[in-house]
C-alpha cells in the first residue's frame, strides 16, 4: 500500500513558491560582460584598491586560466560560459556606511522585505549585520558597539583600505588562490564581503551575520569573508542569502575563511536560500563555495552549522584544518533538495594536531526530482596521535523520484586515532502521516513537521535568531513535494 | 445519531475484510465492540478515520448529518473523530509540546478559531497531565520516542483529553496494561463523557468494561457485528469463548 499512498500524497499535495523571488529596480554600475585581465582592472579600480591587492587578483587569475572545471561531483550542469558572465554589480548611488539616512531607499526596502532590519534601533534582536548586495556591502550595523571592545567588522573592501596590514597577513593562508577552480576564480574577480577581526581574549558581545543578496541581472556574486580569533576570542557568526527568480543560472562562488588560535572560538553558521530554480528546474543559483577553518591554535574550536535549502546546484565542503593540539572541528549540516535541485555537499576533517577531535552531523532530506549527496574526507595524519571523530549521515527520501548519496573517504594514518561512521536512509513512514493527520494536521503541515524533527539534532546547534527562520524555511522548501 | 454506518464494505489491497457491517452511535453513549483477532475491528476504525489504503467498496458512513466516505483524514479529526492508536508511532525529534500545539492550533484554524495563546495551552497541558497521571518526563519528549507500551497509551488519552472529540475511538488502548494503568485511563474516558460526545471501545477483554461501562455491547466476527447487545453479553462471550461466536455466525 504504501508506494501507493505515497505517490498519491506525492501528486495531490501542490505548490511551494520561493518567498523571496522579488527583484529591485536599483541603477547599477556594471562591469562588462565577460573575464579578462582587464576586467580584473576594471574591478580593482573602481574599489580603489592598492596595487598588492591587484596583484593578488591577476596571479589567481592567471593561475584560473590553466585551470579546468571539476567534474568529480555528483553534479550535472550544462557548461557554464564564463565569459557570459557580468562580474562586478554595484549600486550606483554609493550609500554612506555612517548614516542610514543615506543608504538608497529600495535598498533598504528590499532588506525590509527580505525581513532584515538594518535600522540600529531595533538593538534588540542583538545582531550586527553586514548587507552586501550584488557585489557591494551597503550598511553594516552596530559597528560602534563592536569597535567598544576592539571589535572590527567591516566589508572586506573596508578591510583592505582600513586593516591592510590583517588582511594582507591572512587572506588566502587558508584557502588559497591555487586551492580549487572556484577558489582561484573567487580570487580573482571577488567583489566585497565580510571582514571580522576579534582581538586577544574578547568574547564579542553580538551575533554577528552578514546578508547576501543577488539583484542585478546575469552578475555573479563572488564574495569573501575573513574571520580571525585571535587568542581566547570568540565570536558567533551568521550568513543568510537569497536571490530574485530569474530563468538564466546564476552564478555564486564564495570563498570563507576561519583562523582561531590558542583558546579561540568560532561558530559560523549558514542559512542558504539562494534561489532553486523553478519546478521544472529552469534558472536558479550555481553555488559553488569553498570554506575553511583553520584551528591554528591549541585548543581552538571552529564549528561550521549549515541549512541548505536553496540553489539549484550546491558544491560546498566547509572544512577544518585542526592543526593545534586538542583542536576541535564540528560540521552540522541540513541539505534539503527539492524539485530539480542537486546539492554535493559534506565537509574535511584534517587531523594533524594531537588529540584533536572532530563530529560529522549530516542530514540530507530529497524530495522531487532531486540528487542530494554527502561526500566528507576524515584524514588523521601520523602526528594526530589518539584523535577522534564521529561521524553520522543520514538521508531521508521523500518519494521515489530523488536520489541521496553518500561518499565518505577515510584515511587514517595511525594507530592511536578513532574514527567512527554511522550512515542510515529513511523514507518518511506513511503511519506517521496519518498519525498527525489523525491528530488534524494536514499532510503540508505534518511533513513539515517530521522533517523539521528529523533535522532538529542540527537545527538545535543554530542561534535562536536563525532557528526559527531555518525551521519555516524547511517546510517551504519541501511545499509540494512530497510522499 | 451521531455516527451511523450503513452496510460497509472495507477492502485492503483488493481484499474484502470488512462485510457489510452496521452500526449506530449517538451522542451521549459508550459502545464496545469485541472480537477475535484479525476480525476486522482495527480496519474499521481506519475506515471511520478516513487511513489511506482502506477502501470502501460499498456502503455510507455518516456523521453528524454527513456522508464522510470522501473526506481526508484530517478533516475528519478537525470535525472532531479521534482514534487511539492501537500502535502509537513514534515521531522523532518533534516534542509532545510541538506536536499538540500544532494539532490543537489546526484544529481551530478548521474552526475558524485563532491560534491558542501560549500561557493558555501550557496550562491546559498541566490539567489534562493530572487527569491522565502522565509525567513531564515524558510529556518533554519527542512523540512516543522512548515511551513503553503502558505510557504510549496513556499518551494516546491524554491527545483524547486535550483535543475533546466528539468521537473518540478507542482501539485495543487496554491492551498490554496493568491494572493501575487501566484504571488511569478509565478515569481519563469516564471524566471525558458527556452528553455531548460519544465513544467506540475496542476491546479484547471484558476487564476494561468493569470500569468504563457501555452502553452497548457489539460481537465482530469475520468482518460483520454478528451479535449485539447489553454488557451482559462481555460477560456472556468470556465465559463461552470465541468458538461460541463461530457457531453463531454460521447460523
Ligand atoms: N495494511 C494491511 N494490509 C493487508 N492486510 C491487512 C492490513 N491491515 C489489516 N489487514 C488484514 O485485515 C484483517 C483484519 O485486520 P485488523 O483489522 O487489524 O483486525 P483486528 O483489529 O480485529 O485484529 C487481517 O486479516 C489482517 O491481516
Ligand atoms: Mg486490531
């Protein structure tokens, strides 16, 4: 019976739209179509740039050009025309980072609609944010209150004029430009993003959370962010993301990179709502993001929390390099694949220092069409002496359209470490089902419901602030998909 | 009448279990019904609460003045019929809290109702934990996750007490109890009986009907209520056994 019901459930329930399909009419100065050194000029110049910062983006770019696409994912993808590409957006009238009396109204607008408050007001939910739109940061918040205790967060372009000694003594010593086709395209053409820098034994007092939104038309959005803790410092960090419809792909290729030393902690954590394209899988964002963290020093913890809900194709392995002795890396990930959607996405684990530890939490949920796929490397090198991992990747299917994967490569090297693998795949039973239909929740409702219950494990590891957001976006995604 | 069903044919995958069967509740009453297993008895209640799979290849099942045989499953509950489960699923990850919340907040929204205020559903939970002696351990934990066979039916009384139904089904819920557990849940039915509301008993056993006392008494056998009567006929059909219903039913 119970292929039947679910397919009966599969065809009757209908609809889900992406909520945040907008687009807003902002005048945009663009740079022309396509990639050339000259383009890379064109970028540097008008953020007025110094020549090292120039320099780096012709070497990756040079690099870039010897490079061929990966095709090692589980991912299908007619080819992408680099040169088709508009790679520098900015909002033309230029916003006033001191005042946000200044900051274009249909900015402001959109965020409001995208339910992100930039008005220092409204200090209550505590969050400091970073908006960067298309290929510029147009407000960040709270930056005062931050600078109070030593604090600096700021848009990566402010970095480089402000900060250049930071930004230049840490960029790409994590993910450097040579490290992947994407990093090395990143590096080459990145736009703005995010820069945080928390001083020696400072706990920051705020969330902080950068919202990237991709407006102008054919424009990739390649932003980077820094974080650096320095020792004992700690900071909580949050990204969301979302983008108009449009049938064309567009395309995202982020780079992130973390340093904790001694002592120091970072959570990072990733809403990512890109749009998915339509239900026939026409348009919808290329995300290909590569993110690192390094524990530099002993007893330093990176975790990296992950909802992936968005994009039509996501390729993303945000990783730890534990390099400082009792370093700890954690990786909780939900990927929820719908309709047409792929996502190929897990994480590293480099154990080289001593008794370093490392947890693995992967929920991929499929519905529709889709391929949702966990690929992870737990490598634990002969000086990780007794290190430890855990590691847990489940799928859930709903219907029997979908595929879920799972690739997980490990590779240890001595004989003191642990590593250990637990994998299941489920369908969601159709007695559960009925059980809460029984109770008067219908079959949207209920499926929302479970699978927000299957995910809860890694949802419990978001700020509160992201939770109830990553919750309803949940069950939005998976709107008429289901059985 | 509350509940009236008409010469019911119930077919699984194209098997006939239920044939043609009868029955009349209305408001006010305690109707059990009892049988061997593999009678039909849990087929029936999916039938009434409208489970996918459980075709009606003949017959009417009204309710409250409607012909429900087309209606889904959760608008039958919103119309207030309640089933205990003879196997509670577990749901994991999604708390008790969670769970009644969201039942009670779509069955108003049905009732065109606005969502219960937080401060007044955590109190309604307290009330109806005492009636049904259920502890907060278990009321913190996901749904049925981790409950033993006792506690998964009282949990199924305790839904039944926070969503008062007009009809409530209760699907072998003495089963697998010890006594005090039996009581407690007789307790959470007699305190829920109204005039207003009705209840259908499942019963393996007469002990249950020593302490919540129907009615009506139905002997199911073969898919069809073969005999009925008062609830001398419990008494009747423990002390002569199920092999004096076949003699009965082949008559
Ligand atoms: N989901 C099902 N698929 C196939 N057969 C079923 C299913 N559920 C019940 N049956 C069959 O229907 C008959 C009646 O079962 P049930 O209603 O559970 O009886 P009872 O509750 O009286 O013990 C049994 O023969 C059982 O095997
Ligand atoms: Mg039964």
């Amino acid at each position: 019976m119970s292929d039947q019901t679910n397919n009966n459930i599969l065809d009757e329930v209908t609809k889900g739209e992406y909520k945040f399909g907008f687009y807003t009419d902002i005048e945009n100065d663009l740079a022309p179509r396509g990639l050339t050194e000259d383009t890379i000029r064109f970028i540097s110049a008008k953020k007025e740039e110094p020549e090292w910062m120039l320099e780096f983006r012709l070497k990756a770019f040079r690099h870039w050009q010897t490079l061929e696409e990966p095709e090692w994912a589980h991912l299908h993808h007619p080819p992408i025309d680099f040169q088709d590409i508009i790679y520098f957006a900015s909002p033309k009238k230029k916003p006033q980072l001191n005042s946000l009396d200044e900051v274009d109204p249909e900015l402001l607008e959109t965020f409001d609609k995208l339910g992100i408050s930039l008005d220092e007001q409204k200090r209550l939910s505590g969050v400091a944010v970073d908006a960067v739109i298309d290929s510029v940061s147009v407000k960040t918040t709270f930056q005062d209150t931050l600078a109070k205790h030593g604090i600096i967060f700021c848009s990566f372009s402010e970095a480089v004029k402000n900060h250049p000694e930071l930004v230049k003594k840490y960029m790409g010593t994590v993910v450097p430009y040579t490290d992947n086709y994407y990093a090395a395209l990143n590096s080459a053409v990145f736009s703005d993003g995010s820069f945080c820098y928390i001083p020696k034994g400072v706990r920051s007092p705020l969330e902080l959370s950068t919202y990237f939104r991709i407006n102008a038309a054919n424009t990739g959005q390649f932003e980077r962010t820094l974080i650096v803790a320095e020792e004992g410092g700690y900071v909580s960090y949050m990204e969301g993301c979302t983008a108009p419809m449009r049938d064309e792909n567009q395309l995202h290729a982020a780079i992130v990179e973390i340093i904790a030393m001694d002592d120091a902690e970072v959570k990072y954590s990733t809403v990512q709502n890109w749009y998915p394209g339509d239900k026939q899988g026409k348009g919808g964002v290329y995300n290909f993001v590569t993110k690192r963290g390094l524990c530099k020093g002993n007893r330093s913890k990176i975790s990296w929390t992950q909802v992936e809900t968005g994009s039509s194709i996501t390729w993303k392995y945000p990783s730890c390099v534990l390099m400082g002795d009792n370093s700890i890396g954690e990786f909780y990930s939900v990927a929820v694949t719908n309709n047409y959607q792929q996502a190929d996405t897990g994480t590293k684990m480099i154990h080289l220092g001593k008794n370093t530890r490392s947890t693995i939490i992967s929920k991929g949920i499929s519905a529709g069409r889709s391929n949702n796929s966990y690929r992870g490397l737990v490598k634990i090198m002969p000086g990780a002496v007794n290190s430890r991992n855990f590691s847990q990747c489940d799928s859930l299917l709903l219907g029997d359209q979908c595929g879920a994967h799972t690739f997980p490569y490990i590779d240890t090297r001595n004989q003191s470490s642990i590593v250990e693998h637990e994998a299941t795949t489920s369908k969601i039973s159709e007695d559960q089902l009925f059980y809460c239909n029984q109770r008067g929740i219908d079959t949207e409702k209920a499926i929302g419901l479970i699978v927000n219950g299957y995910a809860k494990e890694v949802l419990n590891k978001l700020p509160m602030e992201f939770a109830v957001e990553a919750q309803k976006l949940l069950s939005i995604t998976l709107e008429g998909s289901v059985g | 009448m509350l509940l009236n069903i008409k010469n019911l044919t119930v077919a699984i995958e194209g098997k006939e279990i239920i044939k043609g069967l009868n029955l009349q509740v209305n408001k006010g009453e305690v109707h059990a019904i009892m049988g061997p297993n593999g009678t039909g008895k849990s087929t029936l209640a999916a039938a009434i609460t409208g489970r996918e799979g459980y075709e009606v290849t003949e017959g009417e099942i009204w309710y409250k003045d409607q012909n429900i045989i087309e209606m889904d499953a959760d608008e039958r509950a919103n119309l207030g019929i309640f089933l205990s489960f003879q196997y509670p699923v577990e749901i994991p990850g999604v708390s008790m809290t969670n769970f009644m919340r969201t039942a009670i907040n779509a069955q108003r929204e049905y009732r065109g109702l606005p969502p219960m205020p937080a401060g007044e559903f955590l109190k309604l939970m307290e009330e109806k934990k005492k009636l049904v002696d259920i502890h907060s351990k278990l009321t913190n934990r996901s749904v049925n996750e981790g409950f033993s066979g006792g506690e998964k039916k009282k949990n199924e009384i305790f839904q039944m007490a926070l969503l008062e139904p007009t009809l409530a089904i209760l699907d072998e819920t003495d089963s697998g109890l010890d006594i005090d557990a039996l009581r407690t849940v007789a307790k959470g039915v007699n305190e829920l009986r109204s005039e207003e509301n009705a209840f259908v008993v499942i019963t393996h056993y007469q002990r249950l009907l020593e302490y919540i006392v129907p009615d009506f008494v139905h002997v199911m056998y073969d898919g069809k209520i073969v005999k009925s009567g008062s609830k001398n006929l419990a008494l009747e059909l423990e002390e002569k056994g199920y092999e004096w219903l076949k003699e009965h039913s082949l008559a």
